[in-house]
C-alpha cells in the first residue's frame, strides 16, 4: 500500500524546520560578554563550557517555546511546525538539564538557584511578550539586553568561582552599550518603515537612542574623573558609531543600506568596544 503523499510531505516538511537561535544581535549580545569574561578571568575551569551550553540552549529554546504557546493560545489549527518545536525544545531542555547538573558540581547552590530563576522568568517573559506580538516594547528590548549580557557574570563565575568586581563592571557596560546598540537598530527600522510611506513616523525609538547616548556620555565622564581613560575611549568609540548611525538615518540614501550590512558594521563596533573593555578592566 502507498503511503499517503500529503502525510509524507508533512513528515518531509517537520524534518526540515529547524529551530537554532536566527536573532544574530541576541546571539552577539550573549556571546561577546562570555568571550570577555573568558579572558579576564585569566584562569580557565572546564565549567565553563557547561556555562556555554546553558547560554546557548535557553536563547535556542526561546523559539519553539514560542511556536507551542502561540499553538496552545493563538492558532485555531494545527501548524506544521509544532511537531518539530516539540521535539527541539525536548532537545534543547535536555541540554539544559545536563549543563546545569555540571554547574550544580560548581558554583554554589544560591547561584544555581538565582541563574534557574532569572532563565525561567526571562524565557517566560520572552514568550508572553512574542505571543502578544510586544518583542519590540522598549522595555522588553531592555530587559533582554540585561539578561543576554548577565552571561558575563555566569563565565567569571565559573572561570573563578566568584563574582569580582571587574565582572559587573563588565556586565554594567556591555548591557549599556547593547541598550543603546538595539535602540538605534530599531530606530533605523522606523525610518525605513516611515520612508515608504506605510506609516508616520513616531520616533519612540530614535527618541530612546538618544537617551541611551546621553547615559553612554555620563558613563564616559564618570570613567574619566575615575581615571580609566580605556573604558571611557571604548565608551566614547561606541558614542561615536551609534551618533553616526542615528545621523545617517535622516538621509532616504543612507536608509536603503542592506540591514546585514548594518548588522555587520554594529557587530564590528561591539567587537571594537569589547577590545577596548578588555584592556580596560585588565
């Protein structure tokens, strides 16, 4: 007896979805803070590949964690790629399960705990805020930023055992620097929304940009009454690129800039400004 063409094609169709992290920023913002800790630290532990894992299974998670509330709560009927969801978030939290039983060896119980807590509620105010269609709420984008550089802090945790001063120096800058990195991102895709005429443009985001900017200057004064001449070059560096970039955007030329071009010149900054950090806080 033949198999069923329209079931084969499904079958065929589930095997094809893939679910690995597609947000390249996010994927940038959770790693470089892991590279910086990792060389910092000036130690190296094998704990910290599980620190790796863990970091890179919960951002994987996020998207077929998506696809099953979306199914549960929003979708009449039943979508093809819910199988494969099902089946990569088996995955992926099973990768989870094992790097945390890794950690569990390692770091002390009050921060397996705290790192359980701020996982489960971030992946579950990624979800609410994806199925209500709010990822681009300024305080969602916040908050995000926040937890995907707190991988800095889980590094140096497990590179040295503890958490030193340095590391949330670390933390406090990459989180502003991405803060501001992802608003004027945003506020690019406003004025090419606008651009085309498809709607006015409201400005929340350019808005926000510059405010995130101004917070960028009063961090490169404070660095400099401090003495730290590299953190405040670093910080001015990326005061320097993202001013540009929200200039740049008044011009209708300028906006038709391929955005992977675009995220490839914010990834090049971001490695600069971590270069700069690193030799900072050495």
């Amino acid at each position: 007896m033949s198999e069923d063409p329209n079931r084969a094609r499904t079958s065929e169709l589930n095997r094809a979805v893939t679910f690995l992290p597609r947000e390249h920023g996010a994927t940038a913002m959770l790693f470089i803070p892991i590279a910086c800790a990792a060389i910092l630290a000036r130690q190296w532990r094998w704990c910290e590949i599980a620190t790796l894992t863990t970091a890179f299974a919960a951002l994987a998670a996020k998207d077929p964690m998506v696809v099953l509330a979306r199914q549960r709560f929003v979708w009449k009927q039943q979508h093809l790629e819910t199988a494969a969801a099902a089946r990569w978030l088996a995955g992926w939290v099973t990768i989870l399960l094992l790097s945390g039983f890794v950690l569990l060896a390692a770091w002390p119980l009050k921060a397996i705990i705290a790192m359980g807590l701020g996982v489960g509620i971030f992946s579950g105010l990624a979800i609410a805020a994806n199925v209500m269609n709010r990822q681009r709420s300024t305080l969602f984008q916040i908050a995000s930023v926040v937890a995907l550089t707190s991988s800095s802090v889980a590094t140096a945790l497990s590179a040295t055992g503890a958490i030193a001063p340095w590391c949330l120096w670390l933390w406090l800058l990459m989180a502003m620097h991405a803060t501001a990195g992802i608003l004027v991102v945003h506020a690019r895709l406003d004025a090419r929304i606008a651009l085309r005429g498809t709607a006015s443009p409201a400005g929340h985001f350019r808005r926000a940009a510059m405010v995130s900017l101004i917070v960028l200057s009063g961090a490169a004064i404070a660095a400099i009454i401090l003495g730290r001449g590299w953190l405040a070059l670093a910080l001015l560096v990326a005061i320097f690129g993202y001013c540009y970039d929200l200039r740049r955007q008044r011009d209708s030329a300028a906006l038709q800039l391929p955005l992977k071009k675009v995220g490839q010149r914010a990834l090049t900054l971001s490695f600069v400004f971590a270069a700069l950090l690193i030799i900072g806080l050495w």
